[in-house]
C-alpha cells in the first residue's frame, strides 16, 4: 500500500498516490488498444465484421472479418467461421479457412481444421493442425516483374570463338 507523501499532507496531492479503496481503472500514459471480446456464454451466428481487434471466448459460427487486426481465439473459444485478419492467434478451436495479411499462431492448447493463406505461421508443440498451409510472400518483399528483368545479368557471347580466331 502506498503512504501519502508530505506534500499531500499539506493539502498538494502525488500524481503517484493511489487510493486503495477505489477500485476504478487505472489510466495509464498511452492509449489502450481498443479491442472487442465474445465473452464466454455468448453465441453469434452469422457476419462479424469491424475495424478493431477481436477476442473470441464464446462460440461463433459464420464468417469473421477484421482485415487490419487481430483476432485471438481464447481457451474457451470455439469458431466455426472462415477468418480475414491481419493476425490471428488460436488457443481454442478453429474449424474454417483462415487468410492473413501477417501471421497465424497456434499455440499449443490450440486445434486449427482448416485452409490457411498466411505470410508467416508458428505451430506449437501439442496444437493441432489439419488442413493446407500457403504461405506467401509479402507484397513489399516482393518484386514487380520490371525490376526482375532490370536486375538479371547479362549474358555475354561465348569467347571460346573469339579465342579461337586469335591463333
């Protein structure tokens, strides 16, 4: 617990002086990412869209899109969708194709059924995963098919003639 400082008795409060017997939210120098929770007893069916990070605890069955994003799948998750995201993290269940931007990451609770198109995917030991996996390259790694040909050597002409007429 903290003590008040000798400022505070004077009637001047520490910005660092918390009550204990508040129990509201802390404000912290940054701002919180913003994200969205399906908390555990709630069940959605159908479209689920936004533009915000998305935690799944609950049950849903449909499609989920948050192109920009994250979605992490809880413990207590279990998703019967095809997910767009930027991000997807899976420690429940994911029965569905999933399309990333960045990553997919299922840690090892975690049971994927399921296409997925990704540029980067870590699997841990004891996660489950079937299904297809494509990763591609990302679009600022890769090459347009001008700056390929601008970047092939040239072939030089055979010299063994050149050599030959020398003699």
């Amino acid at each position: 617990m903290l003590q008040p400082s000798e400022n505070q008795s004077s009637g001047q409060r520490s910005q660092f002086y918390s009550n204990p017997n508040t129990y509201g939210t802390t404000n912290t120098v940054s701002s919180p990412m913003e994200q969205a929770t399906i908390g555990r007893s709630l069940v959605i069916k159908g479209e689920v869209s936004g533009a915000e990070s998305l935690f799944i605890d609950g049950r849903i069955e449909g499609t989920i899109s948050v192109s920009d994003h994250r979605v992490t799948i809880g413990r207590n998750g279990v998703v019967n969708a095809n997910i767009s995201a930027k991000e997807v993290v899976i420690m429940g269940k994911v029965h569905g194709n999933i399309q990333c931007t960045d990553r997919v990451d299922i840690r090892s609770e975690g049971s994927l059924t399921g296409d997925v198109i990704t540029q980067r995917v870590s699997v841990e030991d004891g996660a489950v995963l079937k299904g297809s996996v494509e990763v591609r390259v990302s679009e600022k790694n890769q090459k347009k098919p001008a700056e390929v040909k601008a970047e092939t050597p040239k072939v030089e002409a055979p010299k063994t003639m050149a050599a030959a007429a020398g003699n």
